[in-house]
C-alpha cells in the first residue's frame, strides 16, 4: 500500500509540481490586483443626466417596442445619441430608443466612439485621443460569462497616460468594462495564469471548466498522498522529530510538514471553486422560485416619464417589477436615489429603499414560515452588499432557507440555505481567509496570505527540483 502511494506521489508530484507553484505565485498577485471589472463607481461618474425632454415615449411602448413579453426592469440613460431605454427580461435584453421606440443597437464605431469618451469625461479622463482598437466577441477581458448579454463589444483605447481601455456594449451602448495598463500587466502574471485562463480556452466554458477541474482534483490528490507519506516518513531522533531524507528531499520533507494544512486546504477549497452545484447549492433561486419572483407586471400602469416629477436631474432611472407593483428609481447620486411607485397600489409616496414591510410581501411569495426581515451588518458572517452604497441588505429567514434582498432595487442577491452556508467555510474562508476575524484586521490578512502563499511557493520549487532530478536520472538510464 505504501509503495503505491509513494509512487502515485511522485509521478504526479513530477507532474504538478510546476502548476502549484504557479497557483501559489499568482494567488499573492490576485490577492493584491484582482481581474479587471468596471466598478459602480466608475460606471455612475460616466452616465451624463437623462434629459425629459428628449424622451417621448413611455416605458410600456419601450417594452412593447422590444419585443420581450416577459420584461422584469427597464432602465433609461442618456448616451452621446440620445437617451435610450434598455428592456432586460428573464434571459434577453433589449434597447430602444426613447424617442421613438427605434433599435438602439450600437452597430457604428463612430457611435461607440463617441459613448466612451463621454464617459471618459465624465469620469474625468482626457480621451482626446481615444480611438476604437476592436470590435470582437472575445477577448481577454471579457471572457466571463457575464459580458454575453452585450456582445460583440467595441474596445476603445482612451489614449491617456494610464493607458486605459473601456468596452462598449454593442447591444445596449453601454461601458461595461474598463482596464488599465498596470492592471493588465499584473492580470497577466495573475488572473490569467492562476484561472487557467487564456481566451482560446476560456471563451468554451464547459470545456475550459472540465480541463480546471480535473486538473484541480488531481492536484488536490497528489497533495493528500504527499501529507500522507509525510507524516508516515516522520522519524525521531533525540527526543525530536526529524526526517530520513537529505538535501532537497529532506528541505521538501520538512517544509511540506510545516504547510501541509495550508496547503490541503488551499488547493482542496480551490477545486471547490469549480463546484457549480455538484456537491454544494449554488445560492441560486430556484426555477420555481424566479418564476414567483420574476412576474411580467402590467406595463400599461405605468405613468410616462413626463407625468411624474424627477425631485433633480437623474443619471439613471429604473423602473422594476416587484411583488405584482412596479417601482421607479432614480439614481440621482452614487449613494442616493429616490424610490417611488410607478403604478401599483404599494409604497405611499416616495422614499428611499424598500421597507421591511415591502421585503416581508416578497418573501412570502418564496418559502413559508419567513420570520420579519433584519438589515444584514457590514461584518455579517455571510456577507452581501447592494450595489448602492450604503443600501441596506434584508435578510428573511425561512426557517432553515435565508434570503439576502436588496433594499434598493429588490434583487434576491443570495439565497442561502445549509449546504450554501457550509460552501461559504470550505471555499472562501479556506481559500481567501474571510474569516471574520481576519476581516476585522485587513493587514494582518494580507500579511497572512501573502506569508502563506510564499510558503507554498517555496514548498512548490523544491518539488520542481526533485521532479526534475527524477526526470533526468529516469531519462538518462
């Protein structure tokens, strides 16, 4: 028995040897530069004020116009064009322009030009020399799945000294994705080669997620037998415990004894995040519960723009379905917004977020035997944040079953039972060290992450020493 997992170990040690110091070098890179991503913030500061008087058609011609029968939100923003409504149902998206019910598809590059560098100014970033540099599904940046509803995406380089480039939606004429030049470098040195993520592969995601996860389940066996035989190999000696081996072997012994629970955890907890539902829920409604959640209202309630004040210029409205009402939010300010209904019988006059009486409506439609909604801590142990700052997350608890739900715009943002709550210990506080006490102390995590991972990285180069002494003496006989 011993001598298969002595030989296991080492073929596959031979084998891995040079992918885990990769995870361990680039894991410090992620830590610190994490893979490009258009923030909220960055994403309010280039949206210009909607202009009324350019917006001629209501929201239920928009929706009618677009030709998606189970329309859920429709947001309208003023481009460089004109302002333009963007339809989202449960799978497709649609806009059309506010003046006239028109496709808004972006299909001119002079167009897509002139949406980034408004948003450049906003933001306030030279683009006098901005220029478009692609207009292509992939590249990679914009691999995740997230950027299918807006593909193919216009890439324009703004031309200033941060070397920064922003994507724009073909589909809806928004800036999805911005990146600069340092952060592209170190994506490349970490995202990229930490992920297994180089466009050709990533771009198929059940064949690129197939390919990581075989790969992390053979390394996470490889490092399961090496703890094994480390622990079996320990000898004493005076009182002490030691190793039988010399030279590297010995340093590799030693060095793997001191990080075998890290390292375990680390790349066990990394194969997890390949899960997808296979062993854990996803914390994901249910089909059942999105067809409660997501129900078509009645467009035709809804007031035109024109007939309802706006209390100052808005840089975005929204109007959402929400337990059989339809809601208007106007985003009048990164943190702020002013909530009203738009054509139901809920929400007297407007506000700020949703209530708890609002939030409680909704749950009741989910899961049975929901206790009354509490707003979730910024240090809860299952976090979630809206992406209105300082908005306030509800949480309604179904008995074993919870609910994260955002007060600004009524999203379920997580759905939390048992097997979800028992992910969020055996992948992110294992391979991120979220635990609550080490968010409390962010340097001390730092510190602890990076020491940890340099660790792993030494352990990793001793292996790649012996491996390479294995293949050398194997091939030369």
């Amino acid at each position: 028995m011993m001598g298969a997992i002595v030989l296991l170990h080492r073929w596959l040690g031979v084998a891995f040897c040079l992918l885990f110091a990769m995870w361990f070098a680039t894991g410090i890179v992620m830590h610190f530069v994490p893979f490009p991503s258009l923030t909220e913030a960055e994403r309010f500061a280039g949206l210009a004020p909607v202009d009324p008087a350019q917006v001629t058609i209501g929201v239920a011609d928009a929706v009618a116009s677009s030709g998606i029968t189970e329309a859920t939100r429709v947001r309208l923003i003023q481009r460089s064009d004109g302002p333009v409504y963007s339809v989202s149902g449960a799978l497709l998206g649609r806009a059309v322009r506010a003046s006239d019910g028109r496709d808004a598809t972006v299909t001119s590059a002079d167009v897509a030009l002139a949406i980034a560098r408004d948003h450049a100014r906003g933001r306030g970033i030279d683009a006098a020399q901005a220029a478009i540099v692609a207009h292509r599904n992939y590249d990679q940046w914009t691999v995740p799945n997230g950027f299918d509803r807006h593909r193919p995406l216009f890439r324009v380089a703004l031309g200033d000294a941060a070397g920064t480039e922003v994507y724009v939606s073909s589909l809806t004429g928004e800036v999805v994705l911005d990146t600069i030049r340092s952060e592209r470098g170190w994506n490349l040195a970490g995202s990229v080669l930490h992920w297994i993520y180089p466009t050709v592969l990533r771009r198929d995601w059940a064949l690129w997620d197939r390919v990581v996860w075989t790969l992390s389940l053979a390394a996470s066996i490889a490092a399961l037998l090496g703890s094994v035989l480390g622990l079996a190999r320990i000898k004493r000696r005076g009182g002490l415990l030691g190793s039988p081996y010399r030279g590297w072997h010995a340093l590799h012994h030693l060095i793997g004894l001191a990080a075998t629970v890290f390292v375990l955890t680390w790349i066990f907890s990394g194969w997890l995040s390949m899960d997808h539902g296979l062993l854990f829920s996803r914390g994901q409604l249910t089909t059942g519960e999105v067809g409660k959640m997501n129900v078509p209202p009645n467009w035709r309630t809804v007031s035109s723009l024109g007939r309802e004040p706006m209390p100052s210029p808005a840089r975005e409205i929204e109007w959402f379905a929400f337990k059989g009402n339809v809601y208007r939010r106007d985003r009048v300010g990164l943190g702020s917004q002013v909530l009203m209904n738009a054509g139901g019988t809920a929400h007297d006059g407007p506000s700020e977020f949703l209530s708890v009486d609002e939030i409680q409506g909704l749950v009741t439609r989910l899961a049975a035997g929901c206790g009354i909604p509490s707003v979730l801590a910024d240090n809860d142990t299952y976090p979630a944040q809206s992406m209105l700052p300082g908005a306030p997350v509800y949480r309604s608890r179904c008995g074993d079953l919870w609910f994260d739900i955002d007060g600004a715009d009524g999203r379920v943002l997580q759905r939390l039972d048992a097997s979800r709550r028992a992910y969020r210990w055996a992948y992110s506080a294992l391979h991120t060290l979220d635990f609550p006490v080490l968010m409390a102390h962010p340097h001390v995590r730092d510190v602890l992450i990076a020491g940890l991972c340099t660790l792993g990285l030494v352990f990793s180069i001793t292996g790649i020493v012996i491996g390479w002494r294995r293949l050398r003496s194997t091939f030369a006989a």
